[in-house]
C-alpha cells in the first residue's frame, strides 16, 4: 500500500499521531531514497512494524496480484518493457488506491496531523534518520505535502503517470521512455474504475487480518 492506504489502516488500531506517522515513514524513506529511520519512541516504532506487517498482507491479498496481474498483461501487450510494467502495476496500483481511499475524512483528518506532528520540535525528533541529508530530504517531502493538502480523490491520469515516472527515474531497469508514459497515462484512466471497486473490500479484508 501506499502512504495513505496505511493511514487508512492504521487509524483503526490508533489515532495518536505518533502511531500514524510511523506507519507511513517506510514509504516517506522510500520516497526520499533512503532507509526507513531508526527511532526509540514506542509509538512511532509500533505504527512502522505495523506498516510491515501491512504490506505482508496487501501484497499477497486477492485483490493486489488480481489488479497487478491485468495491469501487467495491459501495459505489456501495449509495448511497456516487462520490468516497466512490473514496477507500473505495482507502483500505480498503490497510488490509485490513494485515490480511491480519499472520501475517507477520518483519514485524511489523521494524515495531516501526523504530517504537522512530525516537525523538528515535536515528533520530528525522535525519528533518527541516517545523515542530515536524508533528514532534509524528509522535511522538504514534508513540507510539499502539506502544501499539496488531502490526498486528491480525483487524480488525473497524466499526473499518476508524472509520479511513476518520477519514482522509477533513478532505476535504468525500470524507467519510463515518453511512450511508456502515454501508455501509463492511458492505464491509470481505465483501471481506475476496477481499482475502486476494490478499494471497500480491501480494507476491509485487511483490517480484519491485521486487527
């Protein structure tokens, strides 16, 4: 799942801003290029074994390897190289998820506080990343959050495919070419339906595994 889809999870065991932060830091290190930090503070620490155990479940659920299997045979039958497409379904299937989990107020409620919570002078300083770079990486990610507000419910297929791109850059094996883009655009359009109708279930099949 992504960032938010473990929010959505997450506050169903707690609300405390310090659980909820740490189970959305593996995937902000992610997106920073880093390791997930190290931290003594026990709630934060909860709120990260929690986003693991998370994504133990997610990934082996029905739901994902159906929606990453048909995004896959779609995007691979359209010309997306094999790695491409792998990184794309799984990638952008965590991202419309988001999207689809964004009528969740409670959520959203909990995402924010976490994100201004996570400050240098509140919990921002019991979480212990590796070197000042990465913690300035955090805090940029941080502040761009913020400014962009609620996970959007409506995203448009061209920006899910200007963040995959984004993601994938770094990693020649799996990087998107101009084409591949028009065809991740044109993916996110017609799997967005689909993904949605998976979305209630999903959570729900989780939390009852997880809580």
């Amino acid at each position: 799942m992504n960032f938010f889809g473990h929010t959505v999870l997450a506050v169903r065991r707690s609300t405390a801003p310090a659980f909820v932060l740490g189970a959305m830091l593996p995937d902000f290190a992610t997106m920073i290029r880093a390791r997930p930090p190290r931290t003594e503070h026990t709630d934060i620490d909860g709120g990260m074994q929690f986003h693991w155990r998370t994504d133990e479940a997610f990934h082996r659920s029905a739901a994902f390897l159906t929606l990453t299997r048909q995004a896959v045979g779609w995007l691979s039958a359209r010309g997306v190289r094999s790695g491409s497409a792998l990184a794309v379904a799984h990638v952008g299937v965590e991202v419309l998820l988001d999207a689809a989990l964004a009528g969740d107020e409670y959520a959203q409620q909990a995402y924010r506080a976490a994100l201004e919570g996570a400050a240098h002078d509140a919990l921002g300083r019991f979480v212990d990343w590796a070197s000042d770079e990465q913690r300035a990486r955090f805090d940029s990610l941080r502040a761009r959050l913020l400014a962009r507000g609620a996970i959007a419910g409506d995203i448009a297929p061209e920006t899910v495919a200007d963040r995959l791109r984004y993601a994938l850059a770094d990693r020649p094996r799996l990087s998107l070419d101009d084409a591949s883009v028009l065809t991740v655009r044109d993916w996110a359009r017609i799997a967005r339906p689909d993904i949605d109708a998976f979305a209630a279930s999903l959570v729900k099949d989780l939390a009852a595994q997880l809580l």
